[in-house]
C-alpha cells in the first residue's frame, strides 16, 4: 500500500562513504581566517 511509511537505513540512504576531510577543511580554513584577521587588525 501507498499509505505505508517506508523505514530505510542510513547506510542505505547516504550511499556512500563520509571522510572526514570536511573536519580538517573547515578547520584549517577557520586556522587561515583568524591568522589573516589578526594580521590586518595588527597594522
């Protein structure tokens, strides 16, 4: 029936795998922004 809710896994729904890159991405870009903001209140 149409009416009935489907229940699916997570694995099954994400498809694929997650690295954790994104982690060191954002916090090596949120490292540069803070150097590169001190660095221009510094002058």
């Amino acid at each position: 029936m149409a009416d009935e809710e489907q229940h699916i896994s997570t694995v099954d729904v994400r498809a694929g795998s997650t690295p954790h890159i994104v982690r060191y991405v954002l916090g090596i870009s949120l490292a540069l922004v803070v150097i590169v903001m001190l660095l221009v209140l510094w002058r």
